[in-house]
C-alpha cells in the first residue's frame, strides 16, 4: 500500500461493520449478497459492501419518510447551517476522500482531489442559497387581493448516480435538496460502492451531531434493481438519474408513468471547433486534456474536433505529438496523466469502437491498444487514439466512454455548427476562435444546441455556479448552480382576500 489507502480509508471512518446501506449512523444490515469493489489502478479488491433487498430499501423509504416531517419544519437558513458543517467535514478529509475515488474510479489524484472540491464548493453555494429560496409577488387583478408564490419542500429526492463521478454528482443534488428542505436516498454506481459508503458516513455524523433525525441522509447500494425500485415508487416525488442514455429512458418513463419529476443527466457527445482564427496553443491544450483527463470517461469529455481545413493538417500533426508525450500509468502516481478505464467491459467497448471506426473507414493519427506488463496488471490501460472520421459514421454519432477522439474537417462555419449539432446528444460544446463574429455566432440560437456552449475553453471542466446538463438524449435535467433548486421544490400559488367582498377573477358575474 506505498500510497496509504488504508490508512485514508481509516481516517475517514471506514470499517468493516459500517459497510453497508444506511439511514444514518446504524447501518441496516440485509442480505448475504456482498458487492466486491475492485480498484481499476491495480485489480485489488478494496472491499466488499453488502448489497441491499427489497427488505432493506422499505425500511430506508420508511425513515426517509418519517425524517421528511421533521427536516421540512426546520428553517431553511439552519438547514443552511447543517449544510456548511457538511462542507467543513468534507475539507477535513479531501486528500483521503480523494485518494479514494481516484483509487476506486481510476480518475487522477488531481482529478480526485477536484472531484471533492466541487462538493465543498456546492455546499458553500446551498449554504447561501438557504437564504434565498425566493419566490415572486405578483399584482392582483382583483380589488383588496394579494398573490405571492412560495417554494415548499418537496418530500424524497431518489438519486441514482455513475461510476464517472462516484461523489461529485451526489453533492450537487444532496446539498441542494436538503437545504430545499428535502430528504435523499442516494443509490451510488454500483462500480464505485465504497465512495458512496465514505460520504454517506461523513453526512450522517453531521446531521447526528445536531441531534437530527436518521433518514434526512440515506445510502442504498445496489444495482439496477434498486434503481428501478426507485423509478416506480410514488414515495419519490422527484428521481435525479446521472448515467448512460439507455438508462436514462428506462428511468425517464418509469418515472413519466406515474407522473413523478425526473432529472435527468445523461450521455454526451461534444464537440470543439477549431476555426482558422483559433489560438491554436489553446485549441490543442483545451482539447488534449478534453479528450484524455478521465481516461474519456466524462460525460463532458471532448470526442470530436471539428477542424477549419486550412489548419486540419497543423492541429492533426500537433495533437499527434501531444499524444506521444502522455504518461499513462497507476492514477495516484502524479507522474502519470491518463489512468485506467473503470473495468474489463470498458476496455471491450472501446476495442469494439476502435473496429467499428476502422470498418466505416476510419483512419488512425494515433492507434489504440491495451497496455500489458509490469503497471497494467489490471487489464484496464488503454492508449489514448485519434482516428480521422465522418461525422455521420454510425460509431461516431455513438457516445463511447473511452479516450478516442475523433477528427472532422469542414470549411465554413454554418457547416461546422451543423456538424456539431449533428448527434443525438446535447450536452457540451466549444468554439475554438479569436473572432467575436464566429463566437457569437456559435452562441446565437442558431448556434450550439448543447446546454453548455463555450469559447475558447474546453468541453469538460464546469464549474458549479452555472446549471448543469444538456439536451436531446443528454436528458434535459440541470443540476448544481443558477436556479437549478427550483426542481428540488414544489411552487405554489397563493392568493388572499383581505377585502369585504368576494370578486371573481377574469370578472365573471356569479350572483344568485
Ligand atoms: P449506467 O447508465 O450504466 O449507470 C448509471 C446508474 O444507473 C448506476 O447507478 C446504475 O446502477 C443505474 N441504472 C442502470 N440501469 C438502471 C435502470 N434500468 N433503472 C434505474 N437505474 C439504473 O452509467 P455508467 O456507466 O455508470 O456511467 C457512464 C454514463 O453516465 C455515460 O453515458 C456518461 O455520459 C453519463 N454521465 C452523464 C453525466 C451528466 O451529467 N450528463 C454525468 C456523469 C456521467
């Protein structure tokens, strides 16, 4: 153990009788099952956890719902408070916390260490945003009458969340639903168990020092099972669902049927355009890390580049030679700057698209493969490949969760725009240009139909002050900053009379 997982896991507070779903402190043990998480950096087993029944997820329902009648009475601005100190455990244990994603999902140390610093960073933001919860007045129509609209809570928010983002994407939901006055049952990736068992621990002593109620914070690990489980339960007013697009409808219509809320955060297909007047330094930085940070396996990470032909033949040779420099090994050694994908399935997937483009008539700038020897005993390392493409490709118009970046050429920017709007996903782009026409062009309503456009910057990397997500088969769902809360809270409409008569809106005659 030369980089201290143990002793991080200790730190935090994890142990062996602790390892299971909970309601807060007191883990609900269930059935025999055990679900072993293995580390993609090494193929070691970290831990086993215990998978939940449908016994256990009743119980969880059971004390979601009872915590629910309690935390919704409490001030927003001291559910506020809670929130905070949440944040404040969390700075406690960021390097641990971080070693252990990076360990169990086989992103970076750095990337880890980011990935914990979004959940402080939206703490801090809910922790305002617990004092302004605003809702409108509006001018009555009627004499002596009064409107406003006010944000109630909402009751269980169920959130099924990736492998890609163990803890992050718990974060942006959680501390906004509790500061909305909801409760939340979080089924962590079943790939990524042991984060989700870290945080859970971490809420759950918060909330038990203010001597509040079990169930405000629940984890339930499980798999698909416990997902559906959530989908169809009228228990659960809203289901924010973070993964693959297939999932997505599944849960979209599950939910749709009983008339519940979804939100939903799925896959991604972005794009960067490099255009003739892009910095090119900038260009090629913004889209390596695009392409590789994560191994490929952001839902905002860069798959294609859509490239002026005046300057395809420089950004292709440069990339090229980029690539040639990247150091792929163990994700905690900092040295190193793409690590493993998160299991052996990954790695068919990707060998597949690596056919699938070559079949279409793809051709290689940098040819993939798996890594063998001494460091890749996992069987999880792939190289990072370019292959030049054809948008319309089937395989190309396919979300792949691996680094393979595709390139495609244009010569005007209508054509490239079209290009980039061209998939079926809807969640991250960028423009790569020092010319405002070309900028703001992009960014006109007939530009990028992605729910993140940017200019000169990358696709991935958001920060968490803006509203997250994007549209068509990326789902729709916006999480994290702007006024993401609202769909965390039920809206209603209130108006009082405080005159002597009772006039009727739209001044409809009713008299007997
Ligand atoms: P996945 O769809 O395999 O699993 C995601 C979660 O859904 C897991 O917890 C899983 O157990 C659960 N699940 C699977 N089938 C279900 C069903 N029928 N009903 C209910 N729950 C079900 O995705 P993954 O491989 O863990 O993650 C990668 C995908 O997630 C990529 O497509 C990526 O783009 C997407 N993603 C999107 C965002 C975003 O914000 N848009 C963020 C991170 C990841």
């Amino acid at each position: 153990d030369s980089f201290g997982i143990i002793q991080s896991l200790q730190k935090i507070g994890l142990k062996s009788e602790n390892l299971g779903s909970s309601t807060g402190q007191n883990w609900l043990k269930s059935a025999e099952t055990m679900l072993s998480s293995f580390s993609p950096a090494d193929g070691q087993l970290i831990a086993q956890v215990q998978f939940s029944d449908a016994e256990t997820y009743e119980s969880i329902l059971a004390q979601a719902q009872l915590a629910f009648e309690k935390w919704r009475l409490v001030p927003a601005p001291q559910r506020g408070e809670i929130v905070r100190e949440i944040g404040n455990a969390l700075r406690e244990v960021k390097a641990d916390l971080g070693k252990l994603v990076s360990y169990e999902m086989g992103k970076s140390y750095q990337e880890g260490l980011g990935e914990v610093q979004e959940m402080i960073d939206i703490c801090d933001f809910a922790v305002g945003l617990s004092r302004q919860l605003y809702g409108l007045t509006m001018h009555s129509e009627r004499p002596g009458h009064r409107m406003y609209e006010q944000w109630h809570p909402l009751g269980i928010v169920g959130i099924i969340s990736a492998f890609n983002f163990p803890v992050a994407v718990w974060s942006w939901n959680a501390a906004l639903a509790w500061v909305c006055g909801d409760v939340c049952v979080w089924k962590p990736s079943e790939k990524a168990p042991l984060s989700g068992v870290a945080c859970q621990l971490i809420a759950a002593r918060v909330f038990a020092k203010h001597g509040m109620p079990e169930g405000i914070s629940n984890l339930i690990i499980g798999d698909y099972r416990i997902g559906e489980l959530m989908s169809h339960d009228p228990r659960i007013p809203l289901v924010s669902a973070t993964g693959s697009t297939r999932m997505g409808k599944l849960v979209g219509k599950a939910v749709g049927e009983r008339l519940g809320r979804s939100l939903l955060e799925l896959g991604g297909n972005n794009a960067i355009i490099i255009t003739e007047n892009a910095d090119l330094e900038i260009a090629i930085r913004g889209a390596l890390f695009g392409a590789v940070g994560t191994a490929g396996q952001r839902c905002t990470t860069t798959r294609r580049l859509i490239i002026q032909e005046s300057v395809y033949d420089e950004v292709k040779s440069r990339l090229a030679s980029a690539y040639t420099k990247l150091v792929i090994g163990n994700p905690l050694d900092e040295k190193n700057h793409v690590g493993p994908l998160i299991d052996q399935d990954a790695v068919k997937n990707y060998l597949s698209a690596i056919e699938k483009v070559k079949a279409e008539g793809g051709k290689a700038v940098v040819e993939g493969g798996v890594l063998s020897g001494e460091g890749y005993e996992s069987g999880c390392y792939v190289k990072p490949a370019i292959y030049e493409a054809e948008n319309h490709f089937e395989i190309v118009q396919h979300e792949t969760f691996a680094p393979i970046l595709y390139l495609i050429k244009y010569s005007t920017l209508p054509e490239a725009i079209a290009l980039q709007n061209g998939v079926p996903q809807g969640l991250s782009s960028a423009i790569m240009t020092t010319h405002i026409r070309e900028a703001e062009a992009f960014l006109s309503a007939a530009g990028s139909d992605c729910g993140i456009a940017n200019v000169n910057i990358g696709t991935s990397g958001a920060e968490i002050g803006g509203a997250f997500g994007g549209e068509k088969e990326t789902g729709g769902g916006r999480e994290s900053g702007s006024d993401a809360w609202k769909a965390y809270m039920r809206r209603q409409t209130n108006t009082i009379n405080y005159s002597t008569s009772l006039p009727l809106a739209q001044g409809i005659k009713f008299d007997i």
